[in-house]
C-alpha cells in the first residue's frame, strides 16, 4: 500500500469531486468570444442565424446555442434571446487523487465495502440484476480504452472542446473512436493541482480516451465486470452494474496557457509562464449532458462541480442553461446523477449552492463511509442533497487515518479502476470523494431499468429515494432521503413492472 499519513489523505479527497474554478472566457478558432445563449423556442437559432450570428452548437432542442461573436451586445438586440453569458473556461483544482500500488489478485470484493449488505447490497441485488442491456454515460476525464474491467463503448463516446481544436474539422465534438493527438501533462514540475509548467505533451489515442484517471475511477464505481475469459478467473472488482455498457463523454482536457502568473523564483513576485492545465468550460458539460440523452444512457453521471457560491446567482444565465439542458434530458429518459461537492460546505441555508448538482432534475448525491454517516468533506443540506452513496472516509478526518477501525485507512476509501498506462502501471486504486458517491446510484439506475426498462427518469429516482435506508426522512440534512439500497430498489422496479 502507499505511505499512510495525514497529507496524503487530505490530497486524496481534495479532488474527489472534480472542483472547476473559472479562468476567462472560451474563444473561438478565429479570436471571437463564445457565449452561451438561451432562446425562448426552436425559432431562436434560425433568428441568430439570420440576424449574421454564427451559431457554432446546439442542445436542448435548440434552446441553449454556442454562439461565436465580436460581442454580447450583437446576440442580446436579437429577438428571442433570454440569456447570454460567456462560456467560461474552468481550471480543474484541488489535490489530485492519490493511489495505492498495484495488486493483480482479484479478492477485491472482500475489500469493497461500498457494495456490501450494510451500506448498498449491491452485490446481493446482482442475484436479480446486473444491468444487463443498459448504458451508463460518464462525464469526466474519459475512460481507459483498453482496461480489462470496463466495458467501455469509447465507439458511442464523444470528446467535447468548445473551441475546436481537437477537432478535425473544427467542430466542437469529436467521435470518442477517433484517433487524435491528445494532449497529456508535461514532464515538468507540477505547480498545483491539475497545472504544470510547460507545453503539453502528446500522444496518439482515441478521442474519449482518459487523460487523466478521475473518469475511469468513476466508471469501475458504477460499472466494473467480471471478466474470466481473457485475464484470469475472478479478476477485477465488481461495480454497482457490472453488465452495463459504460460510455466515455470526455468534457476535459488539457489546456495551454501562455500567460499564466506564477512565483517562479518564490519571491513573492509572480511572473508569466507557460503551464498546462485540465480545463473545460460551461458548454462542454451542458452538450455533454444533452448527448447522453441523445444517444439513449439510462444515466449520465457528473462528478464535477463548481465552488459553493452564494447569492441570487443562480438566477443568471448559467444556471438557467443548466436548468434547460439537465431537465430536457431528464425528460427524455436519462437519469442525471451529480456529486453534490467536498467542501463540507451548508447548502441549505443563506443562498448557498453549487453547479450543477443545486439545478432541479438532477439527482445531487453526498458522501457516506463505510458507518453509512457523512463524510467529513461533503456538502450538505436539505435543499440540495437527494441521497448519500459512499464515497469514502469517516465523520471526521481523525478517524478516516485511524488504524483501529473496522475499515482502517485507505481501506475506508472506495477501491476502483484507473489506467495502468497513467498510473505507473496501477490498474485499481483507493480515491474518496463525492465524485465516488454519484457514479453509485449512476449504475443503481441501471440495475433498475434492466428489470423496468419503461420506467421515466422520474419514476427511477423516486424508487431510488423511496428505498434509500438509514434516514429520518426525505429532508435528512446529511444524506436526504437515505443511503440507497439496491435490493430493495431493484425489488420495487419489478413489482411496478
């Protein structure tokens, strides 16, 4: 295992969910600012368009575009606009996740606390359901093309960069199975989380490939297989949906900057320099989320997220594009499951909330340890939290890193896949974080829907709530409705069916 300390903890579950900070606006190839714009029907885009707009992507059935322009003022005098905000470019932040050394022995279920009787029963529902026939999206990182566990359809991903430059022709998405020169960290020293000094390396690799490790964690959380006809009998760990389909929406990658200010000499004079950070902005996560439901995903599943923010903010035009393009997809059949955050931040009360997880329609999940209470970094809040998942760790740190627990350090944090190829030749690791709790009830969904497959996006998550466990009620503070339970949810699907 890895050195156990304080510090290593801390960095473990610093990024569990990935935390975006904004650095600027998203341009164009050609130099133009990009914004985002909602319209009040189908009819806005042609306006745009007609009016000499240049309108380079749409989702949510036309209401929410990406529009390329010399400025805000031309977009807003067009009739039938509601909103337009610039589409704000995000910096991955936080400590990056920590891992263990490599183990090839499969006894892996008897360290997965995470899908046992006493927290979701997960390996007890696979008696009656496994997923079998259903898709699970990943928004995140990508996912490992070749890692034996995933039953990655990297065909039916996408890469989403808003300003075109991985794209062939320029477009704002590229076909997950196309082979691209992708973008990896540099070699050289990394400054803070996420961002390194340098130019980017590159690599040849298909399009929804990981670039970093946090979506192929995500994705053994909700879909790990068994697989004993290539590696070996009982190889692997076993996710929530082990017979899913998992689909790869990768929405970052990394990002140049060439003027980035940094204290190189530690003189407390910042200078500009050249590093390379994860990045993404606001409408690659919405055509994310409107592509899932697109292509049919019974959930799509977001750990990601931005800081806690407080005031009327959530009136503006993000959120409202959120709103549209979250709800459209829910209306259309997909799940949406979002991480509610680590800052262990009260989002019930003053105005406090955080994008996405705080958008009515999603299902916005907190962080549980193998005990089923909130984890010590977890937001919560009865406005925002529908239901807890483990995500690993205890109530406080103090007993996270303690060796006398039933689940000692790391082995309270949740065991998943991450690429070999990235990872010094690791194929499984411990990570904690909100981002391990959502990708949970991604794949409860698809336990669900193999035994109901007509059910609506609403009618899932209301079995999912009506059978969470070890709460006092839909307004649980910690955890909402409960911690979810697969038995019972998978029972209750098939008496509705």
């Amino acid at each position: 295992m890895a050195k156990l300390n304080r510090r290593s903890f801390v960095k473990s579950v610093g990024a569990g969910a990935v935390a975006l900070t904004a650095m600027g606006v998203t341009s164009a190839s050609d130099g133009r600012t990009q914004f985002v714009v909602t319209v009040g029907g189908k009819g806005g885009r042609k306006k745009l368009e007609q009016s000499g707009v240049d309108v380079q992507g749409s989702v949510a059935d036309g209401r929410v575009l990406l529009v390329a322009a010399e400025s805000k003022a031309t977009i807003q005098e067009v009739n039938g606009v509601k909103h337009v905000e610039p589409n704000i470019g995000y910096r991955a932040v936080g400590p990056k996740l920590q891992s263990t050394e490599e183990s090839l022995d499969e006894q892996y279920a008897d360290i997965q606390w995470d899908k046992q009787a006493d927290t979701t029963g997960a390996f007890e529902a696979h008696d009656s359901s496994t997923g079998d026939g259903r898709t699970v999206a990943i928004i995140d990182t990508g996912i490992d093309t070749f890692h034996p566990d995933l039953r990655n359809r990297v065909e039916r991903g996408q890469l989403f960069r808003a300003d075109g430059v991985s794209s062939p022709d320029g477009s704002p998405t590229v076909d997950g199975d196309t082979t691209i020169e992708a973008r990896l960290p540099p070699g050289d020293e990394e400054i803070e989380s996420y961002t390194y000094l340098g130019a980017p390396e590159r690599r040849s690799q298909m399009a929804a490939d990981d670039v970093d490790s946090h979506g192929t964690h995500c994705a053994g959380i909700a879909t790990a297989k068994h697989d004993d006809t290539s590696v070996g009998e009982d190889f692997g760990i076993a996710g929530m949906a082990p017979d899913a389909d998992v689909v790869p929406l990768r929405v970052f990658y990394w990002k140049r900057l060439d003027d980035y200010q940094y204290d190189v000499d530690g003189d407390g004079e910042d200078e500009s320099v050249t590093v390379t950070t994860l990045w993404t902005t606001d409408f690659d996560i919405l055509s994310a989320i409107d592509y899932a439901a697109n292509i049919g995903a019974d959930s799509a599943n977001m750990s990601l997220g931005g800081g806690v923010i407080k005031g009327s903010a959530h009136k503006n035009g993000e959120h409202v594009a959120y709103q549209k393009v979250i709800q459209s997809a829910v209306q259309r059949g997909t799940v949406v499951t979002t991480s509610a955050g680590n800052a262990s931040s009260d989002l019930q009360h003053e105005g406090y909330y955080t994008l996405p997880n705080s958008v009515p329609g999603s299902i916005s999940v907190s962080a549980t340890g193998p005990d089923n209470g909130l984890a010590f970094y977890s937001n919560y809040g009865t406005s925002d939290i529908d239901v807890g998942a483990p995500g690993g760790g205890y109530e406080t740190l103090e007993k996270t890193l303690a060796s006398d627990t039933e689940w000692p350090y790391p082995l309270n944090l949740v065991y998943s896949t991450v690429p070999p190829d990235l990872n010094d030749g690791t194929a499984y690791a411990w990570y904690a974080g909100t981002s391990m709790a959502a990708p949970q009830v991604a794949g409860l969904v698809a336990l669900i829907r193999e035994v109901n497959p007509d059910m609506s996006a609403k009618q899932v998550q209301s079995i999912i709530e009506n059978t969470a466990r070890y709460s006092n009620g839909k307004s649980d503070a910690d955890i909402g409705a409960g911690v979810i339970y697969a038995p019972d949810a998978v029972a209750e699907a098939k008496r509705r069916n």
